[in-house]
C-alpha cells in the first residue's frame, strides 16, 4: 500500500494507522501484509462507508488537518462528495526496514 511522499515518516513512526481510499474493490486484504515504503504494514480492518461518516478520531489518524485534506488526497481516482463510499483501511506497522518488529 502506497502512501504520498509527505505522509511516509508518520506511517513508518505509527503515527498515521487508517486511511481513506477511494477503489471500485478493495485493493488489499485484512490480515494482509504490504511493503508501504521503509516499512511492512498489517492490514487490521477494512470498511466500506461514505465519506460523511469519518469520525474526528480517524481524521486525526489518517494524519490530514482536515475533511477537505482527506478529500482531495483520496479523490485521485474520482471526486469524492458526502455521500460516496471509501474504504477505511486500518493498518499497524509490523516491521521496519532494519527488520525489527514494532
């Protein structure tokens, strides 16, 4: 699972543990492990659920200042309004580059 360049420090330090993605099926699977940059992510929960329902608690664990900031990062495959449905992917980092576990 890729992040944006700006994002990839706070996914490695376990600072950032869910994001938004806007996908016609899911791109990952739960219990699914994922190279994420210097970093192996296990997928925790996925969600399908529109856009309005993000909580202010998972806001601030995807990392963005705000809903609109979630918005347009998540809308590179398509414009995202209230009502349409993202997946809400719950990960943990499970290994760094130097093969620690966290």
């Amino acid at each position: 699972m890729q992040f944006s360049a700006e994002l990839r420090d706070r996914v490695a330090d376990g600072s950032i543990t869910v994001s938004y993605r806007l996908w016609s099926r899911p791109q990952v699977k739960l219990g699914g492990v994922y190279g994420s940059g210097s970093v192996t992510i296990e997928i925790d929960d996925i969600d399908l659920l529109p856009f309005s329902s993000i909580t202010d608690e998972d806001l601030a664990r995807t990392g963005e200042a705000d809903l609109e900031t979630l918005r347009r990062r998540a809308a590179h495959a398509g414009p995202i309004h209230d009502d349409t449905f993202v997946y809400r992917v719950e990960f943990h980092v499970v290994r760094r580059q130097d093969n620690t576990r966290s």
